[in-house]
C-alpha cells in the first residue's frame, strides 16, 4: 500500500505545514520525533501598585456661607453674628449673650456648625481657642484673624467677671417669675406675702411655694444661700424681708448672719440701702 501525497509549494512556505508533512514523513519512515522544544519566557509577575490614598469624602452638597448661615437655626446664626462683631468671645459670654442655660448649649451650638459646615463644603469662619483657661472662638473669615485682647485687657476682664455681684447672676439664672419675685424683695427689702401675690398676679399664697424653691434650688446650685427669709408679723401676716446686699462692692455674707433674738421686732427696720445688716434704734450707720 502506498500513500501518494502532493503539497502545493505556496503551502510548504507555511512553517506549520512544512512541520506537518515533515513529521508526517518521519513518523512513515518509523523515526521517533522530537518536537523542538520552544522555550517559553515565564509571564511577567504581575507588578502590585501602591495602594492609592483615599480620596477626601465630597461633601454631600457644596454650599456657599451665606446660604449655609440662611439655613441655620436662629441660635446658631446669632453665635456666628456675636463672634463675627466682637472678634473674640469667651464662653461666658456666649451664654449671657444669647440667654443660654449653661456652656453645654453653647457646645451643642459649636457642633452642629461643626459637623454640617464641612459637610456642605463650607470653611468655618472661626477657630476655637482658649483664654485665661475659658473657652473662646476667633473669628479668622477672609484670612484676618480678629485680634486677641492684650493681657491688661484679658485680666481686667477677669477681674469684672470676679467682683460681679452673685445675687445678679442668681437673678440670670432663674425662670420670669422666680426672678420677678426675687427682683420684688430686693426692692422692697420688707414686704407682705398679699403685696407679692397682688404684684405677680398669683391667686392663693400656696401658688408661691413653687417659685421659692426654684429660687432656694437654683442658689444652692451658685453656692449662695438664699437671700431673703420668711417672716410674720405681730399681726400674723407672711411676708419677706431681704438680708443680703452690696457694701464697698463686696457680697456680704448672709450664711453666717447671727440669729436674731425677739426684741428685734421692737420697730427696727431693715437697712433698705443695701448694707444687709439690720440697724437697732439709736445706732448709727458707721
């Protein structure tokens, strides 16, 4: 048996054809082949990359100032508003400046800007900083830090804030009619119980039990005692009469005010011009 086999020569230029009938005749002629072995480049390890850094968080919106301040609380604007026209605030002065109840508000106040400032794209125009130990912000809009009070002028404010009258940051402190009642009794420095009820528009003298221990709640809070104490006439009638005031600028202590023994009631008055001391009958006010 014979095998005739004809190749085209335009297929023999082919190298894979020229191998086929190549391995062809040698496997006919009984000859072991051996491919030729192409060695073969091992592939390129793949090259690890750095990882890239993460890219800052977009803010959810971009906003400019004056729109993000128009979308403010009202309180949140007025902190923005106190701190752009004084330059610098202390915390003390936030609180009395917007009647807040204490410096917590204030830090519910300065986070919520916080937090949503930079989440609509919006530079803070402030910086928070520290004086004398109190809390304060800086306002630093458009590049111009406002300048920070020399340190004459940060002590006398120190020293303002440590001669204030207590009784005054006591009257702050407390609710319209709790401060109205107190505000009546400094006043007056004596007065019936009817005169309170009349001046307060209260209808029984038990609606004033409640007043009086928000007052006595809030003092014990400021560490004052209170500053009044109940009293009867001879008659039986209630009423109040004051036992603290201001002498040479200094609080007189009325923790430590002596008892007074029943012959005080002789007809001596109490000394309405802010002494806290009452004057017995033929003394004389030194």
């Amino acid at each position: 048996m014979s095998i005739n086999l004809t190749v085209p020569t335009e297929l023999l230029t082919r190298p894979e054809v020229a191998q086929a009938v190549t391995a062809l005749i040698n496997a006919l002629a009984g000859r072991a082949t051996r491919a030729a072995a192409t060695p073969t480049a091992p592939a390129p390890a793949a090259r690890r990359e750095a990882p890239a850094a993460a890219a800052p968080a977009k803010p959810e919106r971009t906003l400019s100032y004056d729109d993000f301040y128009a979308g403010l609380p009202a309180r949140s604007q007025a902190f923005l508003d106190l701190v752009r026209d004084r330059g610098v605030v202390r915390v003390g002065e936030v609180v009395e400046a917007l009647g807040l109840p204490g410096p917590k508000a204030v830090g519910g106040i300065t986070g919520a800007i916080g937090r949503w400032g930079p989440a609509r794209g919006v530079t803070l125009p402030y910086e928070a900083i520290t004086l004398a130990g109190e809390r304060a912000w800086r306002w630093i809009a458009d590049g111009k830090p406002a300048p920070l009070p020399s340190a004459r002028e940060l002590g006398a404010q120190v020293l303002a804030k440590d001669e204030s009258d207590p009784i005054d940051a006591l009257l702050d402190a407390l609710p319209d009619v709790p401060q109205r009642l107190l505000e009546l009794i400094r006043e007056k420095g004596q007065v019936p119980v009817p005169d309170v009820l009349n001046t307060l528009g209260l209808a029984k003298a038990q609606a004033l039990s409640s007043h009086l221990r928000v007052i006595a709640n809030k003092a014990t809070q400021l560490g004052l005692a209170v500053p009044y104490e109940r009293t009867t006439s001879p008659t039986g009638e209630s009423g109040f009469r004051w036992l603290a005031g201001r002498a040479g600028g200094q609080v007189l202590p009325f923790k430590d005010r002596e008892p007074e023994s029943e012959s005080d009631d002789d007809g001596a008055r109490p000394d309405l011009a802010g002494a806290g001391v009452r004057r017995r009958r033929g003394s004389r006010a030194g």
